[in-house]
C-alpha cells in the first residue's frame, strides 16, 4: 500500500489528484476535496460527507447522484480543515441547505462545527448528522460517544437517496438521524496498517491472535482473542450486534461485510455466507447486502459487519439507485456534465501597516515558529510511536504537517505585525495538519496572534494576554478538562505558572522557563491517567503508564521556545538595558 509515493507529506493530495483523473464524469476537484461534475439540480439539499484520507471508497468515492454531492478530504486519517469543509460545502450548495455527515472523530466535529457555524452565518442552513455505530466504542447507553465506522455507509447513501428525491433538508436530516440510530457494527483486525512512508505498522497483533473491537484509523482493538474460525467469527459478530440492536428493530436487516484493506473477496464471501444463514436462522431477513471494501483502513488486515435494522421508510431509500465512482444501485440516466463551481476564498481587505515594534515582534515570531518545526521534526517518530499506542499514530506526522506549514506561512508574512503573522500561520496549520491538534493549535496561534495585534509597544502585560488567549482557544474548543489526558493537563501547569511568575516580577524570559519545566513535568504525569477523550479513551488500559502524546509535545514545544528566548536574550543583553517590555 505504502510503496508508491514521491513524497508521503504529499500523498493524500496526490492520490486525491488522481482519483479526480480517473473519474472526471463523476467528480471535479475543488480546494479542499470533490463535488460532482454532474448537475445538481436547484434547490436540492446538498450531502457533504468527508473525513480523513486512507478509506476508499470512503469517502471521494461516494460522491454521484443517489448518494453524496461532495466530500471534503483530509490528510491520512486526519479530519479536513474547517476551511477546507466550509469551501466544499460552499461549492457543494444548491440552494437546499447543506448537511454535513461524517464519522463521529474528535478532530472531524471540531472541523465540521466550525464550518458549520460559518456556513449558517452566511446565510446557507446548514446541519449536521455523525455516525455512531461502533459498538465497540462505547457502552448502549453512551451513544453519542460512539466512533463511526462502516456505518457511513447506510448514513450517507439514505440520506443521499433523500436528497436525490427533493426532501427538505429537516426530511434529509430526520433520515440521517434515523439510519444512524438504527446501524450497527463491530470490526476486527489481523494486523495493522501503515501510513505512507512509515517503517513500520501503527500496531501489530500477536501470532494466532485476533483483534476485536478496532476503529478505521490504524487504532488496535480494545482486546485480542485466539484467532477463530470463519465460523466462529461469524457467530462472534453476529452474536454481538444482535444484543446491541436498537429499540423497535424489525426483522429486516441491510447486512454489509466491509473488508479493511487486505482481507480481500475471496474471503468476505465466504464469510458473509456463514454470517447471512446466522441472521436467517435468528429470524432475520436479509435485504439487499453489500460484501466488499467500502470503508477501508489502508492496507489494514481487518474486516467488520454492519448491520441497519430497516423499516419501510429505510428500506425505500437503502434501495433507491445510485451512481458513483465507487459504489452503484439499480441504473441512472448520465447527467450532463457541469463546469467546477469557482469558488471564491479570497477575502480581501485593507492590510493595517505594521507599527514598528509589532514588526519586530513578527520577525521574532517567525523565528519561533521554525524552532518549533524543528524540535517537531526532531521528535516526529517518537510522538507517533507514543500515540499509536492508544490511537491512530498520526500525531507525530501531524504535528509535522501544520508545523510546517505554520513556518512557511509565517516566513512568507514576515514585515507584517506580529497579529498578521501568526494569523497566517495558525491558518495554515489547522488547514494542513487537519485532525483534532490542527484545529486546536491553528486556533490557539490565531488567538495569541489575536491578542498581541499590531501595536506600538509590548510589555509582560501583553505576554501574558497572548498565553491566556492561546489557553482558551484549546479549552474552550476541545471541550477537555484537567484530567482528561490531553495536551490541557499540560497545558494549564504552563499558564499557571507562567501568569504566576509574571505576577511575581519576573521577567518574561524566566516566567518562560518556570512554565516550560512545569508543562513537561505535567505531560510526563499523564502517564498516570486514563484517557477521557479522543480516540485513546475506547483504549485507555492500554495509555495507562504512558504519556499523553499532545501533552508531550506541547512540553518540547514550550522547552525549545525558552530555550531559544534565553540564547537571543545572551546574544543582545549586552545592549539591552530595557526592563520587562523589552525582555517581552
């Protein structure tokens, strides 16, 4: 899987290109994903769906008539930017209003809300609809905690098929809500998968061993069990969603073994017939299955079964016909082929000349900008490492690719104020690193940049204003409290100590180190949490007695930015006799 590539920072954005290539009569690339080439008609509701890259068909490959009108794609495993989704989106609009669909991921509901709430502030009704139907994920009575797998399937192509036949989008939404309450599923994993240009698999499973309860981002399961016959894995699947079935459930069911990435026909088929006499025997009927890879995890060695209790209503709409790259029902006629909607992401407006100080202050932060590129690089393997033990390990690889893009964003802004900069660059890095810690750094430099603006002078006051900015940016965003295992158990140490140092006299430079040695000493304590949120938390055996990787790296983060304001401040302190607001 991993073996063809030029450059695996660029891989998902190359495969997206030729995706595109290969189906022109179906889709056409717009920033930040695809919306159909076809015609859509006026007035019709719009389903966006989208979520990481690594999945096809999911989710490009849903985009036709009957099913998706577009998709925004992110990195591998890695949500889309809230820019991203809002450009789609915006391409994607008939005039119907717009619901957004997509797995239920941490990083994919901060990025989709945020798009959301754009988009319904211009005036396009937007809604949203995730998937929840890993019942591996979370306990019956928590299912709005649970992560989305296979099940956006039968999510997406009912709602689509709604949309295709002219209901309103509250119609299109109620469906979407309904299919989702009603789907089920359960996976298991053989072996992991390996991200483009890695060494190695994000996870392994012993020798005779089978992983079950395994999420579609390289997560392992939430525990391993002697390997089954195919009739024994059967029963196990089957036997699981059966006592998992939704409240009202009938007696037919849409049944969808889905294979992962190197489980391959041969063997699906062979599984899906023991799995079908299982449902007949349970009193079941069996309507219109599907068997193949549908919602994949690269090259992973995995399966899972979908089960959708249907009703009348469902039924309709499952069946309805479809066209799309990757997925077809029943027969469409071809519609004629439309130009790409241009889309207009420039906002332009007035550009404040930098007063002299915010200037400097902006080169400063450029500066800092490529030491943290470089403390990440230097530690991209082990964060990955230390986050595949509980999740999808993309955190190294992430935090590279926002990082990246947040120093040559800024490098490009520098002469602009220090506000302009660093809005720049925490654009950039929530554009690029997609995922939950794009959106929440992105956001959080945004927000320093915020506050620290374009002014005459700055002094400690403003220091300060910048860290308590950042911190809420992150709070206030991922919803995580202290103890959650996250980059906030760090997080919050670091601007504690930081304010208190402050308020003490110090100068910014020691108020710096103080915080710095506080977040790594309270990242290193994560090791003794359970997780509570994100992908870690279905996992959290598993954490205990290592640390949060967010924690980790926002300490190396914090470290190498103390490191490099004490040795600019050796090298100028000879001629420098200001007090604090210069040392600011």
């Amino acid at each position: 899987m991993t073996q063809i590539f030029d450059n695996p920072a660029e891989f998902a954005d190359d495969a997206l290109d030729g995706f595109v290539a290969a189906n022109r009569n179906y889709v056409a690339r717009v920033d930040g994903g695809v919306v159909r080439s076809t015609e859509v008609p006026a007035g019709q509701v719009a389903l966006v769906v989208g979520g990481g890259s690594g999945h096809y068909p999911a989710f490009a490959g849903l985009v036709g008539p009957g099913l998706a009108t577009a998709s925004a794609c992110g990195n591998m495993f890695a949500s889309p930017a809230a820019s991203q989704v809002y450009r789609v989106a915006k391409a994607a609009n008939a005039g119907g209003g717009v619901l957004l669909s997509y797995g239920n991921y941490a990083g994919d509901v901060l990025h989709f809300g945020q798009a959301q709430l754009r988009l319904n502030a211009e005036g396009i009704e937007t809604r949203t609809v995730t998937v929840t139907d890993d019942i591996a994920s979370a306990p019956i009575d928590q299912l709005e905690k649970r992560r989305g797998i296979a099940g956006d399937l039968t999510v997406f192509k009912i709602a689509g098929a709604a949309a295709e036949a002219g209901l309103s989008l509250d119609d299109v939404e109620r469906l979407a809500i309904k299919t989702n309450y009603r789907t089920r599923s359960l996976g298991v994993a053989f072996d992991g998968c390996t991200l483009p240009g890695a060494k190695a698999p994000l996870f392994h499973v012993p020798a005779g061993q089978m992983s079950l309860g395994l999420g579609i981002h390289g997560e392992p399961g939430i525990s391993e069990h002697p390997m089954p016959t195919a009739s024994e894995l059967a029963e196990l699947l089957v036997s699981r969603l059966l006592e998992d079935k939704p409240s009202g459930a009938g007696s037919r069911v849409v049944a969808i073994v889905n294979g992962l990435g190197t489980v391959k026909y041969d063997e699906l088929f062979l599984l899906f017939g023991k799995i079908e006499k299982l449902l007949v025997n349970a009193g079941l009927t069996v309507v219109e299955p599907e068997c193949g890879e549908l919602v994949t995890s690269l090259d992973m060695s995995g399966l899972s079964l979908t089960l959708l209790w249907l009703d009348e209503e469902l039924e309709q709409y499952w069946a309805a016909p479809t066209d799309t790259p990757a997925f077809r029902k029943g027969s469409m006629s071809p519609r004629a082929l439309r130009q790409a909607a241009g889309i207009d992401d420039a906002e332009t407006a007035d550009v404040e000349q930098p007063a002299p100080a915010a200037a400097e202050l902006g080169r400063h932060a450029v500066a800092v900008l490529a030491q943290v590129r470089d403390v990440v690089v230097e530690h991209e393997e082990m964060l990955g490492k230390l986050d595949a033990i509980a999740g999808d390990g993309d955190h190294g690889i992430g935090m590279r690719r926002g990082v990246d893009a947040a120093a040559a964003a800024a490098q490009a802004s520098e002469g602009a104020a220090v506000g302009r900069v660093l809005a720049a660059a925490g654009e950039a890095w929530s554009e690029r690193a997609g995922g939950t810690s794009g959106a929440l750094w992105g956001s959080a430099v945004i927000a320093a940049g915020q506050a620290l603006g374009n002014k005459e002078s700055y002094s400690g006051e403003d220091a300060a204003a910048a860290v308590s900015a950042f911190v809420s940016a992150i709070t206030e965003l991922g919803k995580a409290d202290p103890g959650d295992k996250t980059m906030v158990d760090a997080l919050l140490p670091f601007r504690d100590a930081f304010l208190a140092e402050l308020d003490g006299g110090a100068p910014v430079d020691r108020a710096l180190a103080a915080a710095a040695a506080a977040a790594e000493l309270a990242a290193a304590r994560t090791a003794e949490l359970r997780p509570l949120k994100g992908r870690a938390r279905p996992l959290a055996e598993k954490s205990l007695g290592h640390p949060d990787p967010g924690a980790v790296s926002f300490g190396l983060i914090t470290a190498r930015i103390s490191q490099h304001l004490d040795q600019l401040l050796a090298e100028t302190q000879p001629a420098t006799t200001a007090g604090n607001g210069a040392r600011a």
